[in-house]
C-alpha cells in the first residue's frame, strides 16, 4: 500500500501551492505519485463541486451540502484513491474527510459523531497516514485568496470563500483542535511563512514518514 497524504487548512493558505511542490520532491526521489482533489478527482465529483461552490440562486441546506461531499468522497476514494493506494502509488489528497469535520461540523453546525460515521462510510476505513495542516491568520488567507481570484478568469468568491469571518475563524480552530486530539497523524505549519520555507517543511514530514516505512 501507498502512503496518503492529506492537504488541509482554510481558503488561501497554500494547500494547491504546496501540493504541486510535494508532487515535485516525489518526483525527483522517484516515488511514485498521485495528486487529486476534493470535491473533484473524478467526473461525478467534478460535477458535485460545481453544484456546491457555486453561488446559485437556490439554497443548499447543510444537511445536502454534506451529502454531496459525501457522495464525491466515495466515489473517489473507490475509483481513484484506493487504486493508486493498492499500486503502491503515494497519494496527495488537497482535502479530504477533516474538511468535512470542520466545515460541516464546526461551520455549518452539524453533529460531530454524525459527521464521523458519515465519514467512515465513505472514506471505507481509509484514514490519512499523514495530514498537513496549513495554519495561518483567516484575514491573510482570504487576502491571499482573493488576489488569486483576481488573478484568476472567474472573479467572484465561492460558496465558502464568500462565508462571514467567523465562518472562517471556526474551521481554522477546528483544524487545530483535530490536530491536537490526533498528534501521531497531523503536522501543523506556519503558512504566513514563505512559500520556499514551507515546502522545506512538507518534504521533511514526507521524509519522515517513508524513513517510519523502512
Ligand atoms: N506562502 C505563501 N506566501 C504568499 N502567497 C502564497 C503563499 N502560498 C500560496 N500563496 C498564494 O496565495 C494564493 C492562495 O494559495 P493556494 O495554494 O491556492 O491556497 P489554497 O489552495 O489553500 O486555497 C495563491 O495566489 C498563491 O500563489
Ligand atoms: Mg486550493
């Protein structure tokens, strides 16, 4: 089995950046490599993510806003992750079952427990061997996003990235309350740090966690 490698931390805190550069390391080392995403990372999740960033007319409720990560989750963890995972492929996931934790759980205000067994159910007992937390001050994450929408071709925020400062408050606490109650699995970084100085960090965790495998 291949190592998983989860991405985390709010809009703007250099998950996309970061995992293209840890795609770069594995590559150099030649470690075989998968990088995918969530919601997307097949057709069916692609669809799901347009359904749940945009910033339609009509109302998603909490209760199908997670359903809907729900249903992205199991078919990517079942046509993409888990295959790459048995070929012994190293796979970097930009997000993955503790987005759902903070997002739906602490900001959306949905149940801890439910949420976890939903998790559960479609992660198919899959869990990270490692998860890097990408940590920093929401108003210098949503600063970094949105001069990245403005660099971008659609210059409107998303469903989240549009969510009040609170909103965002919640989850980057929520991130760093999972990484406490699961030390062995989570690493946190400085992300108001440079972007050199950051990847440095990524590789010595990925380091870290082949020299366990040997
Ligand atoms: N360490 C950093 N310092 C300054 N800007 C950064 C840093 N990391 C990423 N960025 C920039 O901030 C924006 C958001 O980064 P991104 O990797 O897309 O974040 P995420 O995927 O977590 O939302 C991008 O425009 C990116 O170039
Ligand atoms: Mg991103």
């Amino acid at each position: 089995m291949g190592q998983f490698i989860t991405f985390e931390g709010i809009e703007g805190s250099g998950k996309t950046t970061q995992i293209r550069m840890a795609g770069k390391y594995l590559k150099r080392h030649h470690i075989p490599f998968l990088i995918t995403s969530e919601p997307g990372g097949t057709p069916l999740g692609r669809k799901i993510r347009k359904i749940l960033l945009n910033r339609d007319s009509y109302g998603i409720c909490a209760e199908a806003e997670v359903l809907l990560f729900s249903a992205a989750r199991v078919q990517h963890v079942r046509d993409v992750i888990s295959p790459a995972l048995s070929e012994g492929k190293t796979v970097l996931c930009d997000r993955f079952s503790d987005s759902t934790l903070v997002y739906q759980g602490l900001g959306r205000g949905l149940d801890h427990d439910f949420i976890k067994g939903l998790n559960d159910f479609t992660s198919a007992g899959l869990k990270p061997d490692l998860t890097i937390v990408f940590d920093l001050p929401i108003e210098i994450g949503l600063r970094r996003a949105m001069e990245r929408m403005r660099l971008a071709v659609s210059a409107a925020p998303d469903r989240f990235e549009g969510e009040d400062l609170e909103f965002h408050r919640k989850i980057r606490e929520g991130y760093l309350l999972l990484a406490k109650q699961e030390p062995e699995r989570f690493r946190i970084i400085d992300s108001a740090k440079d972007v050199i100085s950051i990847n440095r960090e990524v590789c010595s965790y990925l380091k870290g966690i082949y020299a366990r495998k040997t």
